[in-house]
C-alpha cells in the first residue's frame, strides 16, 4: 500500500504516508492564504525521510486524501458569497427565527444562560434576500398548491438583480415529493443558461438533506451554497497543485460522516470538522487491531481540542442534527465535542474568579503563539509550557520553528502575571493546571452524561500536544494509565488514511411498527423495500460515478425509532436490508428495545406507547485497506532507558521548586523502554513530558503508556 493523507489544520498541517511497510509522518505550519505551501512543506518533510523526490512518490500512489478545515475556517471570518432563498409562500421567516434558538446555539453553556445578552449571529442570508413562492406539497407529497411558475421567475430575477451569487430552493415538504424544486431549478436554467458569463448555482434543499424539518434542512443547503465557492476553489488548487506534481489520480476528500469521496461526490457541509472525525476513524481502527476495548479519542492540536467516543464493537456516536458554528444542520456527522485548548489557545485573566481562563480564541499558526517571534502578543498554552522548561527552543517541531523564551516571558508579564499578582512561572502553572483540568472535564463529561465511567475506558492522547498534557489530563481524570498512541503527532492524518469511500443517503418516514389503537404490527412491507431501495440506489450511483466496482459494494441500514409522539429519537443499526416478515419487524423493535434501554436505563422503554420508524438510513461504502496498527500491550521486560540527550529544570503543577529532569531522544521510543518521571522524551513530530509519579512505558510502532506509580 502506497499511500499519501492529509490533515489541514488550523496550525499545523500534517502528513502520513504510508509507503509499502514503512510509515512516516511529515509536519508543517498551515499556510491559510495558499493550502498547498502548507502541504508541500509537510510533504516534503515526509520525502526526506524516505529518500524520494515529492513526484516520485505521488506518482506511485494509490491515493492522496485531505481532510481540511477549509470551510470552518470559511464559515468562522464568514468569507462566502451573497445568498438569495426561494422559500414556500408563508414560510419567509423560518430561518430569521431560527426555531427561537439561534440565539444561543453554537455557544458555551455559560454564553447560552446570558439571555439578556443574547443575540443571534448575523445572518447568512438576510431577510431582504429571501423570497415567497406560490406552492405548496402536503406532508403525503400530494400537491396541495400548485407552482405557479411566473412567480418563481419574478422572485429569481428580483434576487439576482439584488446581487445573488449563488440560489437556495427550500420548499415545504420537498424531501417528501421534490418536484416542484426540481421545476424550479429547469425555471432557472432557461433564465439563466449555465454556459453564460454570470451564471450562479442553485441548490436544492432535498437534495442536500433528506429529512423532514425545514429550518434545518434550510441551514444546511444555506451553508452548503455558502461554503461552496471557497471550497471548489481552495480543493481545486490544492488538486491542480497535485497535478503539477505527477499525480494523475483523483484527489479524495475526507468527510465529517467518517467515509471520503472524490471531490465531483462532496458536499461542502461534508467537509466540515473532517479533520477531527479522521482522528476517531484512526481510534476505531487502533482499539479493534490492538484490543483496547471502549476508547476515548482525544486531539490536542494547535488550535481545539477534540473529544470522541469508541465503544467496544466499532460503535460510534452520530450526531444527525449537529450545530456546526451557530446553526443547527440536519447532516449525519460522528459526534464530537470541541473546547479551545489547543496548544494555540489564548489565555487571558478572569476577572470574576482572579483567574485565568483558557480559549477558545487561538493565535493560529500565524502570528501563532508568541514564543513563535512572529508578531503574536498574546501568551498562550504554548508559552507557558516554554516557561516551564518542557519544550527545547532550539529543537521545536524538529527544529523548524525556532522557540522565543523571551517573547513568552513578555506576553505572560503584559497580560497575566500583573493582574493575578503572580511570577511568570506560576503564572504558566496555573495556566497548566487550568487547561489539563478542562480538557479532564471535558472528556468526564462527555462520558458520565452517556452513562459511563472514565475508568472503563482507554483514554487515547494524540494531535501535537497530546502526549505533552497527557499526565495532566490523566491527573484530572483520576485514572492511572493514559495512552499515546502509534503516530500521534499526525494521528488524524494516518486516520484519514484508513477511512472507507462511504455515502450516507436520509429519507423521512412515516412506518409505524406496531399501533397501540389497533394492536398490530406494520405489514406493508413492499413499501418499505422500495424505499431503502431507493437510498440504496442513490449510494451505488455515487461510488459507481466514483469507478468503484459494484461488487464490492456493501450497505448497512439505520434507522431512527421512538416510542409514540415522543421527541427523542434513538439510531438503530440493524443486519436487515428488507422486511419480508413480521418476525423481521419484531426483530427490530427488539433492537431498539435493547438500545434504547442501553441509552435512557433499563425499564425506561414503552412499546405500549407504540413504536415507529422516523428516518431511513443506508450507508454506502467499499472498503479499503487500512494501516496495520501492533498489539500496544505493556513489555513484560522493561529494557532500560537509553543515555539521556540533556538534563534541565523544570517547573511542574503541585511542585514549589523546579524540578532536574532527563530530556531523552527518539531512541527512547524502542518497544520495551522505562522512563520514570519526570522526564521528557523529545521527538521530530512532538514532545513526551512524563510528570513526577508516573513512568513512561514505550510500546510497539512508537506507541507510549503513561501509567501513574
């Protein structure tokens, strides 16, 4: 397997290439105004170490993948162009309105409780730019008013002479009969002919979300057309960028659903958060080959730090109506959960609790952190680990980006240590203390509120500055052992790496499984073939477009239950495609039964309320081949640590006096080796700090346990 992929973050751009049996990682500073000088850098660093010229090995290849945050980042300075919204008449102002939550979703809890300080974020599309339709499907998909197709051409004429760049079609109940948006867009295309000089494009709002529920289903297609621009444009230049380079294959584009496309089978919306969704695809790959059973996936990079859940059996959790920014979408994404603790994040002092609070505003990777003597003024959790002696300023990120102490003393002093009446140096603790005990929260609480205990998972630390704040976290969390796993400085790269080109097809249902008023089970069941047919059908088209061999096609079918008019939906994975008895359809509502007992607590469920079937689900995918991850367990021989490289002091949390601690090479990485701490192992992609207490223990492929003593 010869193999290039990609994460595009918003510091660091990273690189796995994963060549035949050897597998390197490149790193390098993300380069915003041009993606491919951050990826050429990276690449390269990766060349050099196999002795092969960039072409040379994109010309040999399989595959180059990307996952980017090109479009958060697009989405965040809201750079895009302007939007016109053709909604149905009477619904004009179901996206201004926002179902009376814009104004606090997207936001910390704390910011969401400030309702007198509320305020919605500024329109994507304001009002003046959306327009009333004459239509109107009913929720059978009967046409209850039918278009009137003189209006549409008045109303898309109006947005265009307002300066539309691009058409939204959201129409009641498309997802159900979309007939009338398809006729729209033939309205639009007699207007305005694609081959014109002016053209724009218009989406239709069935065709980028398939389920019911207008708002959301309006800011997803919203979003879509708003970030499509600046994603054809900067993956275009990265692709053009490959070409130029010798690679002649298509180039492929990670997406937040956990599976990748080629770029004529993507979805701007797809490509949000991909970067991090990468990393939980690497996680359920590393716990099935290495048999760590539940994991917690956990990122430390430059800018966030990103939190996802692995359960036993290759379980992950979804979110089908995440809030991505400020706005509630209706696209199925692996569920994560992001802070501002990255290596980048700002600290700045608290003036309620004469504290300091961390994040979520980051200095990036330009000017970045103020070590970085780039221009940055503000100190950050990078600073402070400086201050208190863990990283080498003369060998950060392998010596590319010489380290400023200097510079971080100064931002520290201007910024915190007056106002917290502290030395730089406790400043920088506390700062340290505050941010492992976030990141701790952070992941306790994404566990408990789904029922589980840390204890009972393997807590997973990688992104750049994972195994630097690892013992911290573990600190926090109370658990003994924490585990850096195999590439964890580019871990998110090498899980973009191992992700299936997969499509995820909706449809809203209305299939009721049992009725309480007349006792019986759902019957029609041809009704309900041709449906999933039809997802089916729809995923084959996209990996066939692709040039994937229909053979190797494979599909899985979800759906989302409740029991009667409740509100809470449960996603059910079953092993059926068809229902051809009524013994199947027992055999679901078993399944959700068991899975909603898992969920809510056993004796919580209510058939009796009846059981019904809201969202049909296929997944289409054609598996690939994966990087192959060793057993992680412990060396029953310990070999002993290798001479150490240096000896400095530093400062740890908990300590008054600075503290003589080794600082050791990449030769301490060899499978069986024992560290106690403090220590520090120094890397070309990243640094091991391993705390007073706890003893690093060198696992197979690079892979590190910290295990308290």
């Amino acid at each position: 397997m010869k193999r290039v992929s990609v994460d595009i973050g918003g510091t660091f751009t990273d690189c796995f290439v994963a060549w035949e049996e050897r597998y390197v990682e490149g790193k390098a500073l993300t380069t915003h105004h041009n993606l491919a000088l951050g990826f050429n850098d990276s690449l390269a660093d990766a060349c050099n170490q196999l002795n092969v010229s960039a072409s040379s090995l994109l010309s040999q290849v399989d595959s180059v993948r990307y996952a980017t945050t090109l479009g958060t980042n697009a989405l965040i300075e809201r750079k895009g162009p302007r939007i016109g919204l053709l909604v149905t008449s009477g619904f004009k102002h179901t996206i201004p309105l926002s179902r009376a939550r814009g104004y606090g979703e997207g936001l910390p809890e704390i910011e969401q409780m400030d309702i007198p300080n509320a305020r919605r974020p500024p329109p994507i599309v304001p009002i003046p730019m959306i327009r009333e339709v004459r239509e109107r499907i009913d929720y059978l998909g009967d046409v209850f008013w039918r278009l009137d197709e003189e209006d549409v051409r008045l109303r898309i004429r109006e947005l265009v002479d307002q300066g539309a760049e691009a058409l939204v079609v959201m129409f009641t109940n498309s997802v159900v009969n979309p007939v009338h948006e398809l006729r729209v867009r033939e309205i639009f295309l007699d207007e305005y002919p694609a081959h014109l000089l002016g053209a724009i494009p218009m989406l239709l709002s069935h065709q980028v979300a398939g389920r019911k529920g207008e708002y959301a289903r309006g800011t997803s297609t919203i979003i879509d057309a708003f970030l499509h621009q600046t994603m054809y444009h900067g993956l275009g230049t990265l692709e053009l960028n490959l070409r130029a380079q010798g690679y002649d294959k298509p180039m492929l584009v990670c997406h937040n659903s956990g599976g990748m496309a080629q770029l004529n089978s993507t979805d701007a919306l797809q490509t949000v958060h991909s970067g991090p969704v990468s990393g939980i695809a690497a996680s359920e790959n590393l716990a099935a080959q290495a048999e760590l059973g539940n994991v917690v996936a956990t990122d430390m990079g430059g800018t966030s730090f990103d939190i996802g859940i692995v359960v036993q059996g290759g379980l992950k959790y979804y979110d089908f109506n995440p809030v991505i920014d400020r706005w509630l979408v209706s696209v199925p994404m692996v569920h994560l959960v992001t802070l501002g603790a990255g290596g980048g994040s700002i600290a700045r002092f608290e003036r309620m609790y004469k504290t300091v609070e961390i994040g979520p505003q980051s200095a990036g990777s330009d000017p970045g952190p103020a070590c970085y003597d780039r221009g940055g003024m503000n100190p950050t959790v990078t600073d402070a680990d400086l201050m208190l002696g863990y990283l080498d300023p003369g060998n950060y990120a392998n010596g590319r980006i010489p380290l400023n102490s200097k510079r971080a003393r100064q931002a520290l002093e201007d910024h915190l240590c007056d106002e917290l009446d502290m030395s730089p140096i406790e400043t920088s603790k506390l700062i340290k203390r505050q941010v492992d005990g976030n990141m701790a929260n952070g992941i306790a609480t994404e566990l408990r509120t789904r029922g589980y205990e840390p204890k009972d998972f393997t807590i997973l630390a990688y992104g750049g500055n994972g195994p630097l704040h690892a013992c911290g976290i573990a600190n926090g969390l109370g658990v003994s052992r924490i585990l850096a796993p195999p590439f964890s400085a580019t871990f998110s790269a090498c899980g973009a790496g191992n992700v299936n080109q997969m499509h995820i097809h909706e449809m809203s249902t209305w299939t009721v499984l049992f009725n309480p008023n007349t006792k019986s089970l759902y019957s029609d069941f041809d009704a309900f073939n041709t449906r999933v047919e039809e997802l089916e059908r729809r995923g084959r088209e996209d990996l066939l477009r692709q040039g994937m061999p229909p053979e190797h096609i494979r599909y899985r079918l979800e759906v989302d239950m409740r029991y009667g008019n409740q509100r809470v939906q449960t996603a059910v994975v079953t092993s059926l495609s068809r229902l051809r008895s009524q013994a199947d359809v027992l055999k679901i509502m078993e399944q959700f039964y068991a899975r909603y007992g898992e969920r809510y607590g056993e004796g919580s469920q209510s058939p009796e309320a009846g059981v019904r079937i809201n969202t049909l689900r296929v997944c289409s995918f054609v598996e690939q081949p994966t990087v192959k991850f060793e057993k992680l367990a412990i060396s029953k021989i310990s070999r002993r640590p290798p001479p150490a490289a240096a000896e400095r002091n530093c400062h740890f949390v908990g300590y008054e006096q600075a503290v003589k601690t080794l600082v050791f090479g990449e030769t301490a990485l060899a499978e069986g080796t024992a560290i106690e701490g403090p220590a520090i192992v120094t890397t070309r992609a990243t640094t091991y700090l391993v705390e007073p207490g706890w003893t690093f223990h060198a696992a197979g492929q690079g892979g590190v346990w910290f295990v308290h003593r």
